[in-house]
C-alpha cells in the first residue's frame, strides 16, 4: 500500500522562485493537509481540505496556496519562495468523518530549503 | 491556539534505562494522540488516548492521560535503540475536525547500544 506519498523529497530553491510540492493518498481520505515542521515549534498546520473542491487556511498560510480537484491529490504551490519558508514540508490525510480520534497518515516529507 | 509543551525537549538515555515524557497543556481535550516521527520519515501514530485517566500499554511503552484531560505522559520501559525518535502528542479539541488538532513540540530521544 502507498499511502500517502510526497515529491519531491529534497529541494533546494531561490528567493524569488515558484514551485508545487506534490501529495497524493491511495487510501480514499476526505481530509487533507499540509503542515511544515520546524526545530522546536511542532508541527503547525498551512493548509487543510475535506474534500474536492474545498480547501481552508490554516495557521500559517501566508505565501502558500492549495487546490483540491481529486479526492487524492493535494498539491502545495509556493508562490515566491523567501528564506522563512525553509521547512520541512509534510502532507497528510485522515478520514474526516470520524473526527480527530482517528489516525492521520503523513507523507515522508519534503525538506525545503530557500537560498 | 491551544498549546501542547512537550518536555523533556531532549532525552539521551542508555539501552535498558526507563524513561518518561510529558505533554502538558491548560486547555482540556476530547482525545489525545501520541505518534513517533523516525528520521527523514513522517510521524506514525502509536496510540489514541481518549478517557480521563485512561492508561494503555503498547509492549513497552505505557500511555495515560490526564484525569483533568490537559496532560499526558509516555514512559518507556528498558528502552531500545529502536525507540530512538522524535515523540510528537497531539491534542484534539471537543468542537471541530481535524484541522483544529494541535502538536506538540516534540520531544527527541536517543537511545545508545
């Protein structure tokens, strides 16, 4: 089983350049997000949806943007990459309708990095 | 936001020795999760704590929650250098999904042979 699979695994970008981080989950998930991690804040939530064709911000969305057209897929796009958005990058997903008792599947991660 | 202060932030311990980590928060949740996030890998869940009180054992490792449902604590037992990992607890309020899930901050534990 894939789960739920992130591309790509390193990057390395300029101030100033765009790029998508993909997501995809096999699992037929409503729910979906995407968190960046960072030494000593936790993980901290950028964008969620819970289904195609809804998306929401969450914590920190500033720079980022998110569509949700297949249940599976779950791109993030940065639209002009700074230095603060050096992170590391993990998408997830969840089955939304029986709530956040239930377990969320994470990606292997993407480390960004931004020169 | 509801905040979660894991501590100890850093744990290195050697094999066989016990040990036990804190989550700690003045809010109250409905549930409270605990996942261990391997190197280069993301976090995977180990446990889902949901009653006051509640204690659940995984092999080695004891989970209880809080009877005032605002902290949670994992020991481990004569730990392994397979235990070593980031230890992340996430809280989930009573209202809303998901994305109202708040994570700690995470506690790194080296284990040594």
């Amino acid at each position: 089983n894939a789960g739920v699979t992130q591309t790509p695994k390193f990057q390395v970008l300029k101030t100033g350049q765009s790029m998508t981080l993909q997501c995809a989950q096999d699992m037929n998930h409503e729910y979906m997000s995407w968190y960046r991690q960072d030494p000593g804040m936790g993980l901290r939530l950028i964008h969620y949806s819970v289904g195609a064709g809804i998306t929401d911000q969450g914590e920190v969305p500033n720079g980022y943007n998110v569509s949700r057209s297949t249940t599976e897929d779950f791109p993030l796009r940065l639209l002009s990459a700074a230095p603060s958005q050096t992170s590391v990058y993990f998408c997830a997903s969840s089955y939304e309708r029986t709530g956040p008792r239930t377990e969320a599947f994470f990606g292997q991660g993407t480390r960004l990095t931004v020169v | 936001t509801q905040l979660l202060e894991q501590s100890p932030q850093f744990l290195s311990i050697q094999e066989g020795e016990n040990l036990t980590v804190y989550c700690n928060s003045s809010s109250v949740f409905s549930s409270l999760q605990w996942y261990r996030q391997e190197p280069g890998e993301g976090p995977v869940l180990l446990v889902t704590v949901v009653t006051g009180g509640e204690v659940k054992k995984l092999k080695r490792l004891t989970f209880q929650f809080g009877d005032a449902r605002k902290d949670s604590s994992l020991h481990i037992t004569a730990a392994q250098p397979g235990d070593t990992g980031l230890y992340l607890c996430a809280g989930a309020p009573y209202s809303g999904g998901y994305q109202k899930v708040t994570f700690g901050t995470g506690t790194k534990l080296q284990v040594i042979p």
